[in-house]
C-alpha cells in the first residue's frame, strides 16, 4: 500500500513540473514576442514561434540520437535541463542587448554583421527552449507506459502559461519579466530532485533564483532600435520620459522636449507661435500628441492642416473619430463645433493615461459633455451601433519622410474594402468619410487609398465617382474627402477657398482644372495616377505600378504591404541598396525564413543522418508527418491572423489561439490514447480534421463577421469553441502515427519527430507569407490540403501488424 502512494505522489510531482516547465515556456514565448515587439518591430512576433519549435525539434533530435546516454543519467539531468532554462530564460533578454548581438533590422542590407547579430540572436533565444524541450522530452521517454497523463499535463500547462503570460504583462515591464517567469522552470525542478543528487541541485538552482531575484533589482536599457519613433525624439534637446506604463497593449511612454511638436502639413501661411507638445510612444511607435489645455488653443493649429477640409465643406454635428488616440482630433472636432463626438480608441491603456494621470493637462477632455468614449476595435463598433454619422474621420496614416515598410505584415482591419462599405452606411445623406496620410515617395500609400476609395464608389455602381471625392495637398500630406451626396458648386468654391488661403492645392475636385501649384514636388506624375484611380483604367494602373497598390480585403488586410516580389530585381537595379529600405518589413520575413529553414535543417534532420533512414514505411513517415507539421502550424498561424481582429489585439489573438490548442490538442491525445490504434482510425481522424477545415474555409471568415458586434465575453466563448474543436482532433495523429511507427519499426521515430518539427519550424514564416501574397482562406486551405497528404499517405503504411495495434 505504502509503495503505492508514492507511486501516486511521484507522478503528482513530475506531472505538476511537467505543467509548470510547459507554462514558463509559453509564457516566455508571449514575453519575447511583446520584447521584440518593443525594441525591434510587431512582425518578429511569428520568429519567436519559429525559434521556439526549432528549440523543440533539436531537443528531439537530441534526445533521439543519445537517448541511452540521457536515461541512464536522468536522475540529475532532468533538474538540471529545468534549471539551466530557468538560467538561460533569465539572462537572454539582458544578454541579446548586448552590443555584440545588438542588430537592427533596418540595417540589415547595409551592414553584413548584422545578419551575424541576428543569428546569434536566433541562438541564444533557441537555448531556454532547448532545454526546456529536453526536459519534457526526457520525461516523455522516461515515462512511455505513462505518456498519456504527462501529455496532458504539459499542454495543460502550455495553455495556463498562455493566460499567465498575457496577466504578467499588466503587472511587470519587459525587464522584469524574463526572470520572473524563469523562476517556474526551477521551483519545478526542484520538486523533482532526487534525494541523493539534492545537494548540487539545490545549490545550482538557489544560484539561478539569486541569478533571478538580482536582476529584479538591476534593471538594464532596452536599447530599442535606433530607427524607433521614441529613438528619435529621445535625441531632441532635453528630450525626457515622465511617464511610462505596461500592458498587454504595449509599453506606453509619454515623452516630453521643449522643442517638441505636432503640427502634420501645416500650412506654411500659418505664422502663429506652435505650443510643445508631449508624445504618447507605444511599443517605441510614435502613437499621438497630448492635446494641450484649451487657452492654449493647440486644437485649432489642425485647423491650419489639410486635416480640416471637411469640416470648410459642412458642419459636422455627429462626428465618428477612429483610433481617438490622445484626442486632438476630438479637441478638434469640438472646437470645429460639433455635437457628438464618438471616439474609439482599442489601446485601453491610452484611455486610462487621458483619463487619469493626464486628465488635467488635456482639460479633462474625455470628461466633456458631448465626447462618448470607446475601448473597442473599430469594425466592432460599427457592427453594433445603430447611429449615423455626419463625418467619420481616420487617423492619420503613414510617417513624414515616407515610411520603409516595417508595418507591412500587420493587419489593417480598418483599411479594407469592406470596412469602408460599413462605413459607407453609417453615414447621413450629407456625410463624409476622410482620409489623411503624409505624402510618401515614391508613391504608395496616396495611390491605395485612391484605389480603395474608387473601388467603393465603383461597388456602390456610382456612375461618376469624381462627382463624390475631394482631395487637396500640403507640402507634405494629402487629404481625401469622400461625401455620401455629390459635391455642388458651392462645395467646389469652398475647397478653393480653402486651400487659396491656406497655400494648398487642389488635387482631385469636379471641374476644376489646376494652374500655378503652392505646392510643387520633383514627381508631379503622382497626382495625374490619382486622378487616373477614378478613371476606366484603374485596373491598369494598379497592375502596371511597381508597387503593389491593389485594394485590401479583410481576407488580405495588409494595406501597408507594398512589395511585388515579381518586382524585386527591377527595383534593386533602379535604386540599388535604397530598394531595401521601401519595404524592409516584408524582406525580413523572408530572411528569417531562410534564415530558419538553414537552422532546422542543420539542428534537426541533419544530425539524423547519423541514425539512418533505412527500412520501410519511409515514404509513409515522411508524407505523414510533413503533412501534420504543416497543417497544425497553418491553421494555428491563420486563426491567430482571423482573431487579430475579431479580439482585437495580436498578443491576445496569439495568446489565445497557442493557449487553447494546446490545451485542446492535449485532450485529444489524452483521449486517443483509449482508443484501438488502426490504419483506419488513423484516416478517419486525419479525414474528420481536413473536413472541419473546409468547413471553415467556408464559414469562418462569414461567421466572425457576423458576430463581431457581439459582447466581448460571448466572443470570447464563440472563439474558445471555434479553436477547440478542430485543435482537439489535431492533438490525435501526431502521438497516434508516432505510437503505430514505434510498434513496427521504432529506429524511425526520431525521422518522424525531425520532419515534424522541422516543416512545423518553417511552417509559420511560409503561412505568413502566402497570407500577404494569398489571403487567409488560402493558408486554410494548404493547411486542408496538408491533412490531405497526412490521411493519403496512410494508404502506404506496410506491414502485418499495421491493420490493428491496439
């Protein structure tokens, strides 16, 4: 009875370790994607997922080729893999700021060293998931008659390390949190040591806790990229950050200079003293301008900008105002006089700063009769209000000296064909919808909006869409009036007005042809293309320009993304090392991928060779688990991309997509493992997968839209369902094909866990791009098509015993 209880208390133990390494591990992984997020750009986020399954697929091959070595010792070794993560968890963000390794991604097609510094970042952010990989894997191995419970338990884990993660970042800054979640990989280990190997590994672990608990109190700069909006006004004279807080929306900084201000395009017929204004920095990414108290009247130098042509055109009395932000532009709005204002601002950490700590500075603006504050995202609002407005404003987009493209992979849900359709019927018959951007060369961001703009009016079977648009420009921005009636004569000599005492000149406006220009640029030909958008040979235009200006959609919702890859080398001839810098967002994926794709090949499937790929069943295996390591990291990848905006915020959608799969695909296995193992429970489930996923190839997109509107909580639910269910299938094959393979020809499970592990690596840098190049449904479908090959591949299994393992 007694060598029963502690059986029992034993794998209580190792099963609550096994939960507590397998959070930390996800959670840092959230940590590192917010880190990256801070001091480099958003898009290394879906790096991090790729460095961490390349972490676990060389921990596997590990495992596989020295598995006696790594038994025989597992005592101490097992501690120690859970400790030594712990270190390398608490010492990799510190050391990654280090000058040897500091790279900067906008440097990387100038300065070769900086592809070194990348590497080197890839590797030492690889370790902690290396160790921790060889710890679970050595508990897996250890304890094969038991791998059902220890499975579940370190999914279990992985999906409260997901909901963790997202809680730490309310409470701890990026510096902070490393060594806090590295100190649950070694209270884990040392629930397991063994008594007569307890003195070392106690020492070991009381050092990496001190190790820990030292940094707590020895904080280190960030060092964010150089190239960073805060980087920049950090150089302007006496230039300080007086405030700074953390969330799971970002790190908010406000920062303050004397010489510091905001005044987009400003008429250069304005000659007036410009107030310094404060800056709200998130994520290091310039956000807003703090509005100034009202005497100081900061909120009618706007009226001085381009910004202010709707309101020269009609008296807007219900007034929509996207991303809110700080609220100048709401400030702007009320001085303009209107009535209602509905600001709508997703970042809840910018609401409490305006609210709280900078009520008094902004004369407590959103304390004002008349203002209606938002914390949700904007296609959500719209989903659910029944109000119509007299103008709907956006923010102002792009960055003055144009931009390099780092904001190419993020999804701009609001900037998509159907969104401006909701907007279209949100407006009253004299409505108007407004574009602003900075002025970019060559041109990209005034020619998509033109795009976008025409493709609405053409949808809404407008016969002479110029008879709707207004659009003047500065000398450095350009904005876009689109009214809901026609434009009259009378709105015609308003914008004349305008822009003669302004000094800004018309660009697109019906029946008038320009003379002498206020405004004149080296390539005037852009504003004959914009003119052209609203023409018979739009859809020339767009397919003959060297960028990609085609219009976004919420399956392709990357207005930022201006790359042809087909274009690539006539631009590098044209501009030499300068093509680089317009689209650097989007070549560093593709660096990243083939930067990850060597280290997969040369960590995982090339020490597997010293095993030998000999025997039958090779083809099976290699179909097999290709296709499985494909397919679960598409779906995984594009339903993080279809919950962006359906949440609201990448490191929520990330968060919740990883943690319940995980979970979800641990209960599958958990169940599997009851079940009679057959080739043909092996196609029915692969089959049952491929099925829920043409299914919502179908449906899913349709279903999120409709219920975007809904209450966040019952959101929340749908999603949880929605991942559940095919993430519960998809935790079955992998543990069943490996199972079916170890009873026949067990020298080939390490190839299974290689090739696995080394598409599933690879698999998240691909998914994203074929997203840019494709859209959402076609990762849904190739992750279809990679259950496909899973369930066909099963028709080649050989072998007597093949029919039924059970």
């Amino acid at each position: 009875m007694s060598d029963q209880i502690k059986y029992n208390g034993n794998t209580i133990r190792l099963a609550l370790s096994v939960a507590v390494l397998s959070a930390a591990i996800v959670a840092y992984e959230i940590q590192l994607m917010h880190f990256f997020t801070i001091v480099q750009w958003h898009h290394f986020a879906y790096m991090v997922i790729s460095i961490a399954l390349l972490g676990f697929g060389a921990g596997g091959t590990l495992l596989s080729l020295y598995r006696k070595y790594f038994l025989a010792r597992s005592e101490w070794m097992l501690p120690f893999f859970m400790i030594s993560c712990g270190l390398l968890m608490s010492l990799g963000v510190r050391m990654s700021r280090m000058d040897i390794l500091l790279f900067d991604s906008y440097l990387l097609f100038v300065d070769p060293s900086q592809f070194g510094r990348l590497l080197g970042s890839y590797l030492l952010f690889f370790l902690p998931f290396l160790m921790g990989s060889m710890a679970l894997g050595l508990i897996f191995v250890k304890k094969v008659d038991q791998i059902g419970v220890y499975y579940f338990a370190d999914m279990f884990g992985s999906g409260l390390g997901g909901a963790m993660g997202v809680l730490l970042l309310w409470y701890l800054g990026p510096t902070d949190l490393p060594w806090v979640i590295a100190l649950l990989p070694v209270f884990g280990a040392l629930l397991i040591v063994k008594r007569s190997k307890r003195q070392l590994l106690f020492i070991y672990g009381l050092i990496v806790m001190a190790i820990c608990i030292y940094q707590g109190y020895h904080s280190f700069d960030l060092k964010p990229s150089q190239f960073k909006s805060i980087s920049y006004a950090m150089n302007l004279p006496d230039a300080v950050v007086e405030h700074e807080s953390t969330s799971p929306y970002g790190l908010v900084q406000v920062v303050s200079s004397p010489v510091q201000r905001y005044a987009p395009g400003l008429s250069l017929n304005y000659t007036a003293p410009i107030e310094p204004s404060k800056v709200v920095f998130n994520n290091g990414n310039w956000f807003a301008a703090l509005p100034h108290r009202a005497e100081t009247d900061q909120a009618n130098v706007l009226d001085h900008t381009t910004i202010a042509l709707p309101y020269h055109l009609e008296n807007p009395r219900e007034v929509l105002i996207f991303h809110a932000g700080a609220g100048l532009d709401v400030a702007h709005a009320l001085e303009k006089g209107a009535k209602k204002i509905y600001a709508i601002e997703p970042n809840a950490s910018i609401t409490e700063l305006i609210k709280g700590p900078y009520a008094q500075q902004t004369d407590s603006l959103y304390f004002k009769k008349g203002i209606k504050f938002y914390n949700t995202t904007a296609r959500s609002f719209l989903k659910q209000t029944p109000q119509t407005f007299d103008l709907i404003q956006f923010p102002m987009s792009g960055s003055f000296g144009g931009s390099v493209g780092l904001n190419a992979l993020q999804e701009e849900n609001l900037l998509t064909a159907e969104a401006l359709s909701e907007m279209w019927h949100k407006l009253t018959d004299e409505g108007m919808i407004v574009f602003s951007s900075y002025i970019d060369i060559p041109p990209r961001i005034a020619l998509k909006n033109a795009a976008m703009i025409s493709g609405l009016l053409q949808s809404l079977e407008i016969e002479n869409p110029m008879q709707y648009v207004a659009a003047i420009r500065s000398w450095a921005t350009l904005t876009y009036v689109v009214k809901k009636s026609p434009l009259n004569q009378d709105h015609i000599n308003k914008v004349i007005d305008f822009c003669d005492s302004k000094g800004f000149d018309p660009v697109l406006l019906p029946g008038y042809e320009a003379t002498e220009a206020n405004n004149s640029f080296e390539n005037e030909e852009v504003f004959d293309l914009i003119r052209g958008m609203f023409g018979p040979e739009r859809d020339q235009l767009i397919q003959a320009n060297d960028f990609n200006i085609n219009i976004p959609t919420d399956n392709r919702p990357y207005f930022f993304q201006f790359l042809r890859l087909k274009n690539i080398g006539r631009q590098w001839n044209q501009l030499g090392e300068r093509a680089a810098f317009l689209e650097l967002g989007y070549l560093i994926v593709l660096v990243t991928l083939i930067q990850v794709f060597i280290l997969a090949f040369v960590l995982i499937i090339l020490p597997l060779f010293k095993l030998g790929f000999k025997g039958g069943n090779k083809t099976w295996v290699l179909f097999y688990f290709s296709g499985l390591g494909l397919g679960y990291m598409f779906l995984e990848i594009v339903l993080i991309k279809y919950l962006v905006r359906y949440i609201g915020h990448p490191i929520y959608a990330v968060a919740t997509v990883i943690s319940v799969m995980l979970l979800c695909s641990g209960l599958g296995s958990l169940y599997s493992s009851r079940l009679e193992l057959s080739k043909k429970l092996l196609r029915r489930v692969t089959a049952s997968i491929g099925a829920i996923i043409i299914v919502y190839v179908l449906f899913f997109g349709y279903l999120l839209n409709q219920t975007e509107g809904w209450p966040i909580m019952l959101r929340l639910i749908l999603t949880l369902v929605s991942i559940g269910i095919p993430a519960f299938l998809m935790g079955m094959p992998f543990p069943m094909g490996l199972k079916l393979l170890s009873k026949q020809q067990e020298h080939l499970v390490p190839w299974a866990w290689g090739i696995n592990g080394c598409l599933s690596v690879i698999s998240t840098s691909v998914a994203t791009i074929i997203a840019v190049e494709t859209g959402f449904t076609m990762v849904m479908i190739l992750a279809c098509a990679a259950y496909l090959i899973a369930f066909l591949s099963s028709f080649l299994i050989k072998g007597t015993n093949a029919t039924s393992l059970g």
